[in-house]
C-alpha cells in the first residue's frame, strides 16, 4: 500500500521515509510490499501488474541486480539504507512491540507521538510541510519529563531537548528518551 499511496509514479524519498517511519513506529505489525525498500512504484490505474513488478534482479538475464548495493541507484541504495536501519532499530524493541502509544495535537503541519514501554520513551516526529518548522519541545513535557537530551535513531546524534527543534522540510525523527 505504501507504494500506490504514497510514490504511485514519483520517487519522493522523503515522503517515502515519513511513510516507513510512521508504519514502522505505530502500533500494530508492519507490512512492506516487496521493492519498497528499492523505491519500486507504479499505479494499479494502468494495471495491477504496474503496481507489482517483477523486482530486478535474481535472474543471468537482468538488466539490474538490486539485491546487491552495486546494483542499486543512489537513490535506491539511501531508501534501502534508511528502511534497514529502521528495521534492525526496531527488531527485539519493547517500546515498539509492546509500548502504549500517546498522540499529540498537530502543530503547524507537524505530527509527533510517543511510544512508551518498561520506562523508555520514543519520540516519533514527522515535519509533513514542504517548509523549514521549529517544534516547541515543551508541548511535549509530559513524555519528555526531565530528559535534556535524546538519542536520534535516524541520524545517530543527540538530540538537545532542553530548546525548540528545527526541523527540515518533509523530516522524520525517531527520538529515544
């Protein structure tokens, strides 16, 4: 569904990763359809194989292997590296698993929640605008509490939670507390 919903023709790669991160955080069990990973995409409207195309690769006569990083795009190789880091943060994750989930009123285009299990925190923070926006860190002190820094999953930084966050146009940010 990721495809046709969210790059039908495109190869939006953020809007790609704002998907991925928002279906690989929230509750319930996460389904990828084969080659999102690659930034596969077409529209049932033409046919339901455009939508299911064969993956490249695998076969002596394939123009494309992309099961291997040489054989991907740029482009594929950075969707497929931030969908596996995603996935190996997650894999044995108690917040994710089993953490209730607490959703914040949007602001200014910006949809933050926060997955809470065993005593840790997740900070999911999605920028759905096409505009640079700064998010006030205090509307979310009730999760926050007295942390002052966080650990960004996405970038592998720390994040200062004592000031208001800028964020990117269309950026995604996994914050653990």
């Amino acid at each position: 569904m990721i495809r046709t919903a969210f790059l039908e023709d495109g190869n939006d790669l953020a809007e790609l990763k704002q998907a991925v991160t928002l279906l690989l955080t929230t509750r319930r069990i996460p389904q990828l359809y084969y080659g999102t990973e690659i930034m596969m995409n077409g529209r049932k409207n033409v046919s339901d194989g455009n939508v299911r195309k064969d993956f490249p690769g695998g076969w002596n006569d394939d123009a494309q292997n992309a099961f291997t990083k040489e054989g991907r795009t740029q482009l594929q190789n950075e969707a497929f590296d931030y969908i596996s880091k995603i996935l190996h943060w997650r894999k044995g994750n108690e917040v994710i698993a089993k953490g209730t989930m607490k959703h914040f009123l949007l602001q200014n285009g910006i949809y933050v929640f926060a997955r809470s299990f065993g005593g840790k925190t997740t900070l999911v923070i999605l920028n759905g605008t096409n505009k640079e926006q700064v998010l006030p860190i205090k509307s979310y002190i009730e999760v926050i509490k007295d942390a002052t820094t966080g650990k960004d999953i996405i970038n592998e930084g720390s994040v200062d939670l004592t000031k208001d966050l800028t964020l990117l146009p269309k950026q995604s940010m996994i914050v653990e507390l």
